[in-house]
C-alpha cells in the first residue's frame, strides 16, 4: 500500500486544522461586525435599465445620480457597454423612471438615452428571500447529514457536515470582509458549493471505506493517506476543468454573473481542500476504524434437534 501513496496529507493535518479554525473565526468576526453587503434583492429598492446610444463612464453615471440626492446607487453594464443597470435603494414611484433618465439624459446632452425597464423589490419580499434562502443553506446541511450517515456511518456525516459549513463560512466571510455584494446569485452558488463539495467529500469517503474493509495492513491514517492519493487525480482534474469554467465565466460573462462566478470559484478551491483535509482530519479525531465499517458477524443458531 505504501508504494502507491504519493503524499502524506494527514502529516499536515495540524496545521490545516489550525488555518481553518482561523480563516472560520476571522469570517464569523467579519459578519458580527462588518456584515455582508446586501444586495437589491434582500434589502429591496429601485431596480432601471437604461440603454445608451453611446457607450458612457459608470463613474459619471453614478456621480450625477448621488448628486442629485439618489441614495445606495450601483451602476453597472448589462451585456454591453451601452446597456446600463441602476440600482438604487430609493423607493418605487410611478415616474421615478422616468425621472432618472432625464436626470441622466441632461448630463448626456450628446447621447440618446431609451428607458428599458423599470422594477422594483420591496423590503418585505427581500427579507422573505433572504430568510428562505437561509432556511434553504440549513436544510441541505441537515439532508447530507442524514444521507451520509444512512450511506456510510455517522462519523463521515459529521466529518462532511462541518466540512460543509466551514466552506460557507469562509465564502460568507470573505464577501462579508471585501464586501461584495451579496445577492440571489450568490445564495445561489453558496446551494451550488454545497453540492460540489458533498460529491467531493463522498468520493473520499467510498474510497476509506472500501479501504478500510479490503486493506487488512496499516492504522487509520495510513488508509485514509492512501485512500485521498487514489482519488487525487481524479479530484485534480474536475477542480481544475470547473475553475477554467468558472474564470472565464468572471472574465466575460459580464457584471450580473461576476459575484456568482467569484463565489463558486472560492467554493472549488475551499471545497477540495476541505474534502481532503477538514472531514479526513475529522474522521482521524474521531477515531474511525475498520470496526466502524465492518458490520459484526452474526453468529448462525442452530436449531436442529
């Protein structure tokens, strides 16, 4: 078995436990005191499109809009230069429209300007989306638990539930620490990393116990070793394909996807790396052992006379 290991993971076990736990601490520290950066869809507000003739500055865009008293404003382009999103957290009327586009048109005298759409979110609907997306993160976590201790045994489940939380938090954190802004897209990726992590975790997690059960030579950490070594090429190739994926989806799929693609970019990273360090370490700390995997034997009564 030693010959076909590669990398002593669990040798760096300690040290990864300590880089978690802080990376974990400093994001719960971030959402205390900083929070995250809401977006329209949570904190409801005033939602234009706008197309331009030409292409036009955002900075200038936004500039003349806060100068004339509109609050929380984010402009930002909509598939092209000349399409313009506005946000804003000013409360719907019926000429509102209206109004910003001569606002916005007097400071472009030598474009046209043509108003696409104009909605709005109310804060009772954002907050209802922001508590069901919660509710949401907290059920896949409760429904991986069950699934993978029904499919493997209660300490894997343990093992990838924390794993699972430890990726939220950091992603959470970080958009909490550079504020980003945090939207449905974004809760929307945070459901897509549970998923990608969780297949991750499981394709571990079947190679330990199957090890565990055919290795008859070697403690538990030199199973799992070699049980993260069989699955690394594998782990390598789909991280590898789905960030390229996910970096062009950042470079060129525009401003409304960005923060999408970022959150999902963090999560492959955070969730490979959790896969093979958090719930492996976690499955070392609980003491996990072939008699945890290996049914008992049952002994055959004999009832003849």
């Amino acid at each position: 078995m030693s010959k076909e290991m590669n990398f002593d993971f669990m040798k760096l076990r300690h040290a990864a436990s300590i880089m978690s736990i802080l990376l974990v601490l400093i994001s719960i520290g971030s959402l205390a005191v900083r929070g995250l950066n809401l977006g329209l869809d949570f904190t409801g507000g005033t939602l234009l499109e706008v197309q331009y003739e030409k292409p036009e500055a955002l900075d200038k865009i936004t500039g003349t809009l806060e100068a004339q008293g509109y609050r929380d404003v984010t402009v930002q382009n909509f598939g092209s230069e000349t399409d313009v999103l506005v946000r804003m957290s000013e409360a719907f009327r019926d000429n509102l429209g209206n109004e910003v586009l001569g606002v916005l048109q007097s400071a472009s005298a030598d474009n046209q300007l043509t108003l696409m759409r104009s909605e709005f979110v109310g804060g009772q609907v954002g907050e209802e989306l922001r508590d069901q997306g919660g509710l949401a993160l907290l059920l896949a976590l409760f429904v991986v638990m069950i699934y993978v201790a029904v499919r493997f045994q209660f300490k894997f489940s343990v093992g990838a539930v924390v794993a699972l939380f430890h990726d939220v938090i950091i992603i959470l954190g970080l958009f909490s620490l550079f504020q980003w802004e945090f939207d449905l897209t974004v809760m929307a990726a945070l459901l897509a990393v549970i998923g990608y992590s969780i297949n991750d975790t499981i394709v571990v997690a079947d190679h330990i116990r199957e090890n565990f059960r055919v290795v008859r030579r070697g403690d538990a950490l030199e199973v799992i070793n070699f049980s993260i070594n069989q699955t690394l090429g594998r782990t390598i190739m789909t991280s590898l394909t789905t960030a390229l994926v996910l970096f062009a989806l950042m470079v060129v799929g525009g401003d409304i996807i960005h923060n999408f693609s970022v959150a999902l970019m963090i999560g492959v990273v955070v969730g490979t790396y959790s896969s093979i360090f958090v719930a492996s370490s976690l499955l070392v700390a609980m003491n996990i052992s072939r008699e945890d995997l290996i049914p008992p034997e049952v002994e055959e009564v004999d009832d003849r006379p």
